[in-house]
C-alpha cells in the first residue's frame, strides 16, 4: 500500500484530470453520521480508477465536435456508459439517440466508445450523415479480429454479455461466423460447426477471472480452441480488478461509483465480493450510500468504473468524511498513461491547425 502525505494528494493518486469534470450542483452536507465503530474509520482508494484512455478520448470527441460544429451534435447510443456524464453533455447541447435513423439527415452524428456495425455505418452513409467514429480503439481492435478470422473462415465464439452494445458491434462484424457465449454456463450447450477451426475473442469489459473460466471450459470440450492473436479485455478493465482484489480481504464496504449499464463497474462489485468483501454496492452519485451501510464499517474501499469522472469520487470522499471516514489511503497496483488520438475529423481546428486536445483531454 503507498500513502500519501495528506488527504488531497491521496485523492488524486491514479485519477487522472480529464475536461469533463462539471461538478454537479451539491445538496448540503450532514447526510451521513458519524457514528462510533469498534476502531478507526478508513478508506482505501483504489488506483488507478475512474477514466481510460478510450473514454477520455470519447467524451472529449463529443465535447470537440460541439466546439466545432456546434449544437446539436447527435450520439448514437450513451457515449460512455455513465449517468452524470451524458447529463452533463446533454447540457452542452449533445442528444443521444438510439438509432441513426432517429438523426435528421444530414447531420452530425458521434458513434459511441462501444463501437458499431458496418450495418451501423452503412445506414448512417445512407442517411448522409456526418458520422464520427469514437469507438475505443481496443474495440477496434476486436472488430479487425473478427473481420480476420471471418475472411479464415474460422468460427468464432465471442464471449461476452448479449444485447450489449460492444457484443452487436462486433458481431455485426462478421454474423455468420460468431457465436456468443455469455457465461461458462453456456459452454456444454454449444453447437459448432467444426471443432478443429474454432477461436475465441471477448468483450472488452468483462471480469477477467470469469472469462479465463469460460476459455478453459471451452478449451475442455474443443482441444483445438485457438487464442486472440492478444488479450482483448483491456487494460483499464483489467487495472481496476487487481486493484479492487487487492482491497477487497481488507475491507468491510467496498463502495464502486459507476451505472448500472456499466459493464466493467458491475464487474468489479462482483470481483469485491468474490474477493472477500463484506458488503459491496455500485452507486451513481454519492447521496445514494445509506446510513445502515455504515453500521460497524471500519475499512471502506472505495473505486470507480472506467467511464466515471473523478469528481463523482470526490462527492463521495468529502461524503464519507463527514462521517469521520477522513483517513483515506491509496492502494496503488498500476500506473496508466495510455493516451488515444482523437478521430481525424476532430485533430484540427476550422481553421486547420492542429488542435491542443489532439491526444485526447488529458491534462498531463
């Protein structure tokens, strides 16, 4: 574990400072007592937390696009799965739809950081639309893969949650050649056509122990399973696990700031608790901790999603403290500095020049 050498600066350990960080309006403190425990009150904050690279590219491309084009700028789909952000956009004059169809012709149209089809593209062509592309490269990254193994004619079996929207992005990419696995429940129910071309590619978000469990599943039943050319559960995914299992058997309140959409923050719930936790909950805003949570709670841990500004993090911190949880530790397990490109449309300015911002919006 590193501590800090006060509170601010342990707050800031692994969070990094990104545009979007409109605080939202604050309800007056007390909420929380401070009720005695047998022993001092803490929290371990995880890091990293909070934003990747792919979100802070994605939010800063809506963010630029309404710069440049001004408002409306239609996104297809949440940009990020999280509430305070797409409010916060909405506000900017972002509206989100939840097809292209609903985009007036014409338009300017942001596809969201899960990525999309090429029916996606194609109707969004077909409908003369501005489209700009803010799928997280590590997405991508899985698409170009399934394109590859489809033109192999290679079945492909894609584990991963149905009907989310990374999953229909990148089965869309090549529907005939994937099957989705959901879970490792589904592996003894699996037909396929020839167990000798098989390979497996993944849903970027998911939790790591999990998916190692479904491929050795897979493995066990099709011997001649091939592997992604590369990992494709990311490494902010990924990041926040380690962290969280390393704060977990310490715990006895993990607290996880994210949406309900959030696939990778409802993972990391899950990995607390599978982890030793006590008690683990995923909240949006920091007034939905209740009081009876707090019952006896010496060791909070605290993280956040990969699509959650930190200033959600430190409502809930500021939160805590008046409740005498104000010795706050960071609990460091890996450094990120992974920064993506933003969509060519977006790298100038009108005038041409180079933007500022091109490497994303981290301020480094």
């Amino acid at each position: 574990m590193t501590e800090q050498g006060s509170v601010v600066d342990q707050r800031t350990v692994g969070a990094p400072v990104v545009s979007l960080a409109m605080p939202r309006m604050r309800r007056l403190g007390g909420r929380l007592k401070n009720e005695p425990v047998d022993g001092d009150k803490r929290v371990l904050l995880a890091a990293p937390r909070g934003y990747c690279a792919g979100v802070d590219r994605a939010v800063v491309a809506v963010e630029k696009a309404l710069d440049r084009y001004g408002a409306p700028v239609y996104v297809r789909k949440q940009i990020v799965h999280n509430v305070h952000v797409v409010q916060t956009l909405e506000k900017m004059g972002a509206i989100f739809v939840e097809e292209v169809e609903e985009v007036p012709e014409g338009a300017n149209v942001v596809f969201s950081a899960h990525g999309v089809s090429p029916a996606v593209v194609q109707a969004a062509e077909d409908r003369h639309l501005h489209a700009i592309d803010a799928t997280c490269p590590l997405v991508t990254k899985v698409h170009r893969e399934a394109v590859r193994f489809a033109k192999q004619d290679m079945e492909i079996l894609l584990i991963g949650h149905t009907g989310h929207e990374e999953v229909e992005g990148t089965a869309g990419e090549a529907p005939d050649h994937i099957t989705i696995v959901n879970s490792p429940d589904d592996v003894d129910d699996l037909v396929v056509r020839d167990p000798d071309r098989l390979v497996w590619l993944s849903q970027t978000t998911l939790s790591v122990d999990e998916t190692m469990e479904t491929v050795r599943r897979l493995r066990e039943r099709f011997p001649n399973l091939q592997d992604p050319p590369s990992d494709d559960i990311c490494y902010a995914t990924q990041n926040r696990q380690v962290a969280i299992k390393k704060i977990a058997p310490e715990a006895d309140l993990v607290l996880v700031v994210g949406s309900t959409n959030s696939s990778n923050s409802v993972r990391l719930v899950e990995v607390a608790l599978e982890y030793g936790a006590k008690a683990a909950y995923l909240v949006d805003f920091a007034e939905e901790v209740k009081q009876e949570w707090l019952e006896g709670v010496k060791t909070i841990g605290i993280s956040s999603g990969a699509s959650v500004p930190e200033v959600l993090v430190q409502e809930l911190l500021d939160d805590l403290g008046e409740a005498g949880y104000s010795d706050v530790s960071a609990v460091v397990t890996a450094e990120e500095d992974l920064v993506f490109s933003l969509p060519k449309e977006l790298r100038q300015d009108a005038s041409g020049k180079r933007d500022a911002r091109a490497l994303g919006g981290r301020v480094r």
